[in-house]
C-alpha cells in the first residue's frame, strides 16, 4: 500500500494526504457462506429461482448491488449455461441475489451457497416482515462444525413486546 501511495499519490501532489482504511471486509469477507434452499422456480420472460433466504440474511447484493459468487451444491462442476435471476423469500423487488447469472440448471431442493458474505451477512441482518434470522454455524480447521448462534424464535421476535392489558401472552423462557 506504501508503495502505490508513493508511486501514484506523491507525484500527484498529494503527498500530505492521511489514507486510512476499514479492512474488516477484506479480511473476513471470505471467511462466511450463506447456505440457502431452493423453494420455487419460475420461468416467464426470465428464469427465477426462490431461495428460503433473502436480504434480511444478506443485505449487501440489495443495498450495494454486490456481487457475490454462487455456488450449486454437488454441480460445481457442472456448465453454467442457465441464466437465473436468484431470489430471496421477501415480497419485494430488490430482494434479488443474483440478476442474469450464468449457473448450472437448478430444481427446486438443491442447495445453493452464497459465497464471500463473512463481514457483513449475519451482521446486517434484521427482521423484516417478521423473517427470522438464521443460525449460524462454524467450521473448525479440523472440519468439526459448531452452532455458534442458535435459529431466532418466535419467542425471541416478540421478547421486547409488552402488553400489559392484552389477553396475548407469549411464553417466555
């Protein structure tokens, strides 16, 4: 990085400039997947694929447009010659994924992982139209896997809620 500043910035004129940088997406993008179901299809004008995630579980395709690979699980090696607009589980139009991405052909059962979403997927993450948010899970270098967050619940959705005069009750824990 001290090596561009000086070679590009410093002939610039611009050599009393601070640069600083959030490296947390860099450093830990990588490290997260968001695994996902496929629920639906449909093909019209175009081909879509309906995923039991959405944007309340990965936000940055929706807010930043950003690309994130996706993989079929069991076809990663098969040929990409679909274009699918992969969508998430929410009723609204930028609840999407992916937009005419050329992946392997899809049914309705297979897993699809959603790649590079370590630094802001879970973190993100909100209850939008009552969507409860996901468990998630970590891979150790020994390949154990361990539920580091347990799946929200009803209970948990509605913990802050407080009717006093309200005959509804929810049972707590």
């Amino acid at each position: 990085m001290e090596k561009l500043f000086r070679e590009i910035l410093v002939p610039s004129g611009l050599a009393n400039i601070r640069l600083a940088m959030e490296s947390g997406r860099a450093m830990t993008g990588p490290a997260g997947w968001l695994v996902s179901t496929v629920l639906h299809k449909k093909n019209t004008y175009k081909n879509y694929v309906g995923l039991d995630a959405c944007m309340a579980d990965l936000m940055r395709p929706a807010l930043y447009d950003a690309y994130h690979h996706i993989s079929v699980l069991g076809k990663e090696n098969f040929p990409c010659d679909e274009i699918y607009d992969v969508t998430g589980s929410l009723c609204e139009n930028n609840d999407k994924f992916a937009i005419d991405r050329h992946l392997p052909q899809i049914e309705i059962g297979d897993v699809l992982i959603i790649h590079d979403t370590g630094a802001h997927g879970h973190a993100m993450g909100f209850n939008y139209n009552g969507k409860l948010r996901s468990a998630e899970l970590l891979i150790r270098e020994s390949g154990d896997v361990e539920l580091i967050r347990r799946a929200e619940t009803l209970n948990d959705y509605f913990a802050t809620l407080n009717f006093p005069n309200s005959r509804i009750k929810f049972a707590r824990k």
